[in-house]
C-alpha cells in the first residue's frame, strides 16, 4: 500500500499537484516509516514547495543514513539544501562539519567553523560541539 502511495504521489508531481503530491508522501511515510526512498520524495516536494519545517523534519534521518552509508556528496547536498531553506539548522552544519573533516576538505570544513564562529550566539553551544568534533577527530560521531 505505501509504495502505490508513493506511484500516486510521483504522478501528481509531475501534474504539478504539489499539495496532493505530499499528502500521498506522507500517507507512504505513515504506513512505511523505514523506507528511505519514501522519505527522500517527501523531502524533495517539500523542498519544492518550499516547505522549509517539512523538509527539515524529514531530512534529519535521510542525511544519517547518508553518513552512515559514507554516501557524502549526498549528505552534502541534503544538508545545502536544508540550510538554504533554514540557515538557523545548526545540525547541519554540524554533519557538515564532520564530513568535510572525515573527508580531508579542509577548506569546506575551515568555512564551516568560521560560520560557526561569527554567526552563532556564544549561548548557543553548537559552536562548543563544532569545535569539540573537530578536536575529537574524524573517527568519532557528532550528535
């Protein structure tokens, strides 16, 4: 049943019917909350319909499997996107931070920690776990 919600979904994107398309998503999502494939779709019309806490709220596991899975250009991707919609998702920036770490890009990484930096409130703490992740090292998970 959640797959012919998903078929469902696929073809009112195409139409155009966002709304519609997302209700069918997230019926899929109720009665399959494991499948990924699922949740990547209702991310993407989220994402579309510029529906930034939809999106957000979805993206969180779709971007720890990624990492898990060391599929990083597409953590990556999911991250930017989601920080586009909402800059204020510190988590992001924290898997992006232990990307660019794990991955070498010291460049990418140096950014992220400059952000960090000068754009976080210092109550915050998410500039204390960024720093903090960077000095425990690429073999040990932030979260």
């Amino acid at each position: 049943a959640a797959k012919a919600h998903m078929r469902v979904g696929k073809l009112l994107a195409e139409e155009g019917r966002s709304a519609e398309a997302k209700a069918s998503y997230q019926r899929a999502m109720d009665l399959d909350p494991n499948d990924l494939s699922i949740k990547q779709l209702y991310f993407r019309q989220s994402v579309e319909a510029g529906d930034s806490a939809a999106a957000v709220q979805v993206s969180e596991e779709l971007i720890r499997q990624a990492i898990v899975s060391k599929e990083y250009e597409q953590a990556i991707l999911l991250c930017e996107e989601v920080l586009r919609l909402s800059p204020e998702q510190n988590e992001c920036r924290l898997a992006l931070i232990q990307i660019y770490q794990e991955t070498g890009r010291r460049k990418e990484l140096d950014e992220q920690l400059h952000y960090v930096q000068n754009n976080l409130p210092a109550d915050d703490g998410t500039a204390d776990r960024c720093r903090g992740a960077v000095v425990r090292g690429p073999d040990r998970q932030i979260g």
